[in-house]
C-alpha cells in the first residue's frame, strides 16, 4: 500500500504544478474589440478604443461562438528594444489574422519567418523584429465554438527554443507510443490474445489524438482545419479510454465475453462511441454538448468497471490500480479539455506519457506473471498444485550430490481411478488434495524431508505420475522406520472417500527403495521405487521394498518383450510337431504343432516363458498369425502324403475373441484347399474360464467354418460338468502331469478314468498327453482313452524330420508297441 499512496502523491504533485503554471500565465497589455468581420479597423478606431477603454492587463480571453475579436497589443513594453513573437498559446481557432501596426496605427508590411511553412500551421504567431517601427500588434481571431485563449507576447528566443521543445516533446511522446503499438503488435503474433488488440487500439487513438491536438495533421491537407483537429482530437481520445477499458477486463477475464446489464462489454463502448461521434458529427452546433455527455458516460462506466475488476482482483498487483486511476484521472482531464474549451497541453502530455508507460508494464509484468506462471507448470501438478515428478527429481538429485541417505516412497490410492470414473475428475481431484494436505500435515511431524520450500508453504508429497506419489525419508535404511511411514500413509487413506451416500474403501499401494543402497542417482531410485510399486500385494502385504530378484526378472522379461517383435520379423521362430496316435489302432491321428524360439543371444526361450509376455505386450496377435499361417501351411504338404492328418494348433483365448481370426482361418483354408475338420483349436482350461459367455459366442464362430475345438490341459483348472456341456469341446486333452506318474499314483489313476468317463458322456475324444512309457499307454487305453501323445512316441520334431518320421511310421502301418498290445 506504501507504493500505491506514493504514487497518488506524486500524480497530485504533478496536477498542482501544472495548474500552477496554467494559473501563473504571463499577462500581457492589450485591448480587445469585438468585431462583426475580419476586415482590418481603421487608425481612428483604434485610437478612439484605447482612448475610451485603454489597455488592460490580460492573460486570457474568452471567444463566444462565431464572434469575431481584434486583440491590439503594445509591443514597447520591454525596456531594452529585442525581437518578439505574438502567439495564441495552447489552442487551434478556426480563424485567425495578424497585423503589425506602427505609432499611428498604419500596417506594416510583414516579412515570412523561416518556419512560416510549419508553424504558421501549428502554432499561428506574429514576428516583431526590433528597431522596424512598429508599436502595436493586432490579431483577429474566430471560433465556431466557445473557446478560451491565451495570447502571448514573448521574445523571439524564448519562442523559438520553446517550439523546438515542442516538437521534441511530440516527437518524443509519438515515438513512445509507436514503441508500444509495436511491443503489442509483437505480443499479439505470438500469443494471438484479443488484450494486445485492444492495448494497440488505446496507443494507436492516443498518438492520432496527439497529432491532432499538436496540429499536425494540418500538414497533411490544406482542406484540414483547426476545427477539424480538435475534434479529431476529441473523438480519438474517447476511443481510446473505450480500448483502455477492453483492454483491462481483457486482461483479468481473458476470453471470457464481460456483460454489462446484460449487454456485452464491447457492444456498449461501440454503443457510446458510436452515439457521441455520431451526434457531434450531424448536430456540429452541439457536438460540444454531446462530447461532454459521451466522456461523462465513460467516465462513469471506468468507474464501474474498476469495482467489478476490484472484486475479482482483491489481491491485484499495485501496478494495475494505479493503472486504473490514472485512466480515470486522464479521462476527467480530457473531459476539462473539452468542457472548458482549454486544450491542457502539459497535463495531457503528462498523463499520457505516464499512462501509456504504466499500460506497458502492466503488459510487462503480466508477460512476466504468465512466464512464471509457465515455469511453476513445468515444476508442479495443474490439477493438485504438488511438486511433479521433475521437482522430485531435482530434489533427490540435490540429496544424492550431498551424498545423504534417504529412502524413496511411493504410493498409488487403490480406489483413484474409480473415484474419477463415478464421481468425475474435479470430486477426485478435491479429495486427493484434501487426503494429501493430511498426510503432509502427518509427515510434517517426522523424519520426512521437504521436497518444496517456499515463503508460503512447505510440501512433502510430489506427484509422480497420474496416480502415484511419493515422498522423501531421510536418514539409513531402518526398516521399522520405514514400516511407521508405511502405517501412517496407510491410515490416512484408510477412513476412504464418501460422495452422498457412496462409500468407496480406499486402500494404498506403497512401494520403498533406498539411496544409496538400491540405487545411484536420482533416476535410479525412482525407476527401483517403481519396482517394488509394481509388485503384485501377497497375503495382504501391501508394501514392498524393492527386491533386486525381482529387478533381474523383470529386466530379462523387458529384454525379451523387446526381442520377440525381432524374432517376428527376423524368422528365428520355428514350429515342431509331436505326434498324436491312435491307441486302438496304432495309427497317426495327427501332431499338436509346437512353437519354438531360438534367440541368437537368449538362446532356446520356452514358450510359457515368452507366450505370457506376447499376451501382456500385445504381441500375441501376430504371434498367432504367423502360426495359423505356417501350420496351415505345413498341413497342406502333409496332407499330400497323409490326407488324415489333423493338425493341432493352440489358440490364445485373447485371439479367440478377434473378428479378424475366423476370417483367416476361412482364407488360409480356401487357398490351400484344406478341410476344416482336419484343423483343431486348442484353449487352455484357464483361458476359456476367463470369459465364459464371449468364449462361446466365438466358438459358434470357429464352428461354422468347420473347425474342431479342444481343451487343452484339462483338470488344471476349474471347470464344471455344466462348463463342458455348455461349450461342447471335440476333445479333451488330460494334462500331462496326471499321466507321468500314472502308473503309481493313484489319484493321477482316479483323474484320468474320471476324465475319460466324462468325456464319453459328452461324446468327446480324450487325449492323454505326457505318455512316455508302456505301462501309462496300456491304462489309458483301458480308461477308454483314444489318442496317446508323448515321448513315448516322438519327442517334438521340426518340419523336415517330422515328415521323414511320418514317412516311416505310413510305411509300417503301426507302431511295434502298440500293435503288440492289440
């Protein structure tokens, strides 16, 4: 507030002073003659006025509408005889005259000055050299309106050193406001904001105003009259405090249209312009009149607006107020110029000068607000005002440069997301700043390290991301340390979030690494804390400090995520074949094609080790079809040297739910000229548990190609007697760890004949996987299982040895073992 009143004192100081000088306006001997025309009053006249009046000390004088004067001057009051200048001081009239009179009257022929082509224009003068006779001075002047002016005699050194000051101060004052048009223009292009159009709108009104009031557009055309400039002068000067105004709700609104009782802002200042300019236009007579109401309107609507920008703006910056007053305090200036017919030339000047540099640094300092604005963005969450992950970086970097121990902990509300999804961002939102402004007031109490400090308040908690944040513990690695903050985030978030009458149960994900025991730089400790974040909660431990296992893990799983889309591309995949066999007959049913991966650096990966990945990364998809393709590929050679070959192909259940597979299939099938019951789909037990009503909606799909469907490893999962019945699968395969050891469990034995029992009933095939002895492939042929498959009677062969073998077992109808058994 300190400022603010300084600056009131100092534009008081600057008003008194200048009525001062007004008041203190040199006086002059003259006499004053109301005339009905311009022709020049003879000798006599002259004589007889002074004679019957005499001469008077004037400083000023008032013209009444159309009514011409002759001013008669004694020009041999100096004492020393010196070259003198006439003038009519700080106003344009409509018409004015000089002559220069000797002792008795008689003219003088007058000689042209060197900058008669300039301000006989601007500023209309008569020139007194000394020692040339003359003894009086007379002018005529006219006006259409009432007007006040000020008639001077001065000497010509004075003159002349006051009219270079002049142009100067014009020069100067229309280079200022040119230096701001083009600061605006600048803003304008590069942030396209409508304020910089209204801010050059205010500077641009100014500067014409200023010309006209300076008389310098009289330069511009001989037809251009004094009239002319000062309502030029008038009219602009309205426009601008209309363009002052845009511009300062502008600034505080923004965008946001600003309504006046109900009208909008910018049609009411065109409404008040439009009228008064309008009006003083058609009725000249009046325009005085209509000017007056239109600023008194104006003047009153600046008022107005102030209190509504103040109401908004209680903690407004002191630049901004002082800006405020002074356009009220410019445009009761300029509405004195207009009522009182004096032109204010010092005043004018001053406030505009001092307004349009306060216009620019409100510019300035907002250009500065919104860049700190920016830069407090690229350091803090919009939506919670929390330090983001960049400010939590540069804060634990700053720990680890100091080489202090801390601990990282981060955190994610179990029920954030579902928050937003049922009650929108903006309830989330609040709630996360009220649980947040808890916590830290907890943390505040302990070991916890400030991750922000400023004059107004101190934050613990950064967020991370969208739903995770984290804070910062000093000290070593203490585990009961650890569990105390761990305990308290927890309780925090614990009491849940309510809306209405919904009550969600909220729950907290914490995940903790150390510096410098789990990592070495800031970025390190994030990526750890992420880790143990990540790790799935196990009996109800819903914390985890990060476990360098479980990073080498994850790490491997990366490289091969990363890899897979090489193998893909690069052809470092391959398909074996395992062959599938008749028990009763002995003869080859068909093989399960296998996908095998052998990476040049990771060497052989196993398929449950890489198929989990595809799934998890989205791979899986051209991962099945590069599979359909080279199966149904490889069947087709097959099928020249055995036509009943049926080939096996195992099927993700995320695949089984694509559109774009059944038509694959149906396309592969037709090219290749395949039966499509020669083909069959094989699904996880677990995989068609997942989704049980879509999983079947998509066989109906498969099936009216033509295609057969089996469950695969059966008895892993949970299946049900109504599950099986309601899918309807054309073969149930016996997982291999219940046929392995057949032959000595007896609870593998009671799985198997259960399974192959409940095959029968639902008029499916059985195959027993895992067959790798005699004595397990005589038990399942006696629980009635069909098809054997196993080491028993090939390991997984690739294409080429696969078709070879197939070869020789055509070639000897039937295997030696199984034919023995028959």
């Amino acid at each position: 507030m300190g400022s603010i009143s300084s600056l009131f004192r100092a534009l008081l100081l600057i008003t008194l002073l200048f009525f001062s000088v007004t008041l203190s306006a040199a006086s002059n001997k003259a006499l004053v003659l109301p005339v009905s025309d311009s022709q020049r009053l003879s000798a006599n006249a002259y004589k007889g006025a002074i004679k019957k009046n005499g001469l008077a000390e004037i400083s000023s004088v008032k013209l009444k509408p159309a009514q011409g004067y002759w001013l008669l001057f004694d020009v041999n009051q100096t004492a020393e005889p010196e070259n003198q200048i006439l003038f009519i001081k700080n106003t344009l009239v409509d018409e004015i005259k000089f002559a220069l009179l000797n002792s008795d009257f008689e003219p003088i022929t007058l000689d042209q000055h060197e900058h008669i082509a300039y301000f006989d224009s601007i500023i209309p003068h008569l020139s007194i050299k000394a020692n040339s006779g003359s003894a009086w001075a007379a002018v005529y002047i006219r006006n259409n309106t009432s007007i006040t002016i000020e008639p001077t005699l001065w000497l010509a050194d004075d003159f002349y050193t006051r009219v270079e000051e002049h142009v100067i101060i014009t020069a100067g004052i229309s280079l200022l406001l040119m230096i701001g048009l083009a600061i605006c223009a600048a803003f304008y292009f590069l942030s396209r904001q409508a304020k910089f159009i209204s801010l050059m709108g205010f500077l641009g009104c100014m500067l014409v105003a200023l010309l006209a009031r300076k008389g310098v557009v009289l330069l511009l055309s001989d037809s251009i009259s004094n009239r002319l400039c000062s309502e030029l002068s008038a009219w602009f000067n309205l426009l601008a405090i209309a363009f002052a105004c845009l511009f300062f709700m502008q600034s505080s609104y923004g965008n946001k249209q600003i309504v006046v009782t109900k009208i909008p802002l910018t049609s009411l200042l065109l409404a008040i312009c439009s009228v008064t300019i309008g009006a003083s236009l058609i009725i000249s007579t009046f325009s005085v009149y209509f000017l007056v109401v239109g600023y008194t309107v104006l003047i009153a609507l600046v008022g107005y607006l102030f209190l509504q920008w103040k109401e908004t703006n209680s903690k407004g910056a002191s630049v901004f107020i002082v800006a405020w007053c002074t356009l009220f305090v410019q445009s009761f200036v300029l509405l004195s110029s207009v009522f009182t017919a004096r032109s204010l030339h010092f005043l004018n000047d001053s406030l505009l000068v001092f307004n349009t540099g306060i216009f620019l640094a409100t510019l300035l300092i907002q250009d500065r607000l919104r860049v700190l604005q920016y830069n407090e963005s690229l350091t803090h969450d919009d939506e919670t005002g929390l330090p983001n992950k960049q400010k939590l970086l540069d804060c634990l970097q700053l720990k680890v440069d100091e080489s202090k121990a801390h601990s990282l902990v981060l955190f994610r509300p179990v029920v954030l997301l579902d928050i937003r999804a049922n009650f929108g961002y903006q309830y989330a939102n609040e709630q996360i700043k009220h649980t947040m402004a808890n916590l830290g007031k907890q943390l505040s109490s302990m070991n916890s390290f400030k991750i922000e400090v400023t004059k107004l308040k101190s934050h613990y908690i950064s967020r991370l991301d969208d739903s995770t944040y984290a804070f910062v513990v000093n000290g070593q690695l203490e585990l009961s340390q650890i569990e105390q903050f761990v305990c308290v985030t927890s309780s925090v978030f614990s009491e849940g979030i309510s809306h209405n009458s919904s009550q969600l149960v909220n729950g907290v994900d914490i995940g903790v690494a150390n510096y410098p025991l789990h990592a070495a730089n800031a970025s390190q400790l994030v990526q750890r804390s992420l880790q143990a974040l990540s790790v799935k909660p196990l009996h109800g431990e819903r914390w985890h400090m990060f476990d360098a296992e479980n990073s080498i893990l994850t790490k491997h799983r990366l490289e091969v995520a990363s890899y897979l889309k090489e193998a893909i591309e690069q052809d470092q995949l391959s398909l074996y074949f395992q062959p599938q066999i008749c028990l009763d007959t002995g003869h080859i049913h068909g093989a399960e094609a296998l996908l095998r991966w052998h990476h040049p650096i990771l060497g052989q990966v196993p398929p449950d080790e890489f198929i989990p990945i595809a799934e998890s990364t989205g791979m899986i998809f051209e991962l099945t079809e590069w599979v359909v393709e080279q199966s149904l590929a490889y069947q087709k050679e097959i099928t020249v040297i055995y036509p009943e070959h049926i080939i096996s192909i195992n099927i993700s259940a995320k695949d089984l739910l694509r559109k774009e597979l059944p038509v694959l299939f149906l396309t592969l099938l037709n090219e290749y000229q395949l039966k499509a019951s020669q083909v069959m789909l094989e699904l996880t037990e677990s995989a068609t548990l997942s989704d049980g009503v879509n999983i079947k909606t998509a066989l109906n799909d498969y099936r009216l190609i033509g295609l057969k469907i089996a469950i695969d490893d059966f008895g892993t999962g949970y299946s049900s007697l109504a599950y099986l019945s309601k899918m309807g699968f054309d073969e149930i395969k016996i997982d291999k760890q219940f046929v392995m050891n057949l032959e000595y469990s007896n609870n593998d034995q009671t799985i198997c004949r259960a399974t192959c029992d409940i095959a029968k009933s639902l008029g499916s095939f059985v195959v027993g996987e895992g067959v790798e002895d005699l004595k397990s492939l005589q038990i399942l042929k006696d629980y009635g299982c069909e098809i054997g498959q196993g080491y028993y009677f090939s390991r997984p062969l690739a294409f080429d040895d696969y078709v070879k073998w197939l070869e020789q077992s055509i070639q000897t109808t039937t295997d030696v073992d199984v034919y023995h058994m028959n």
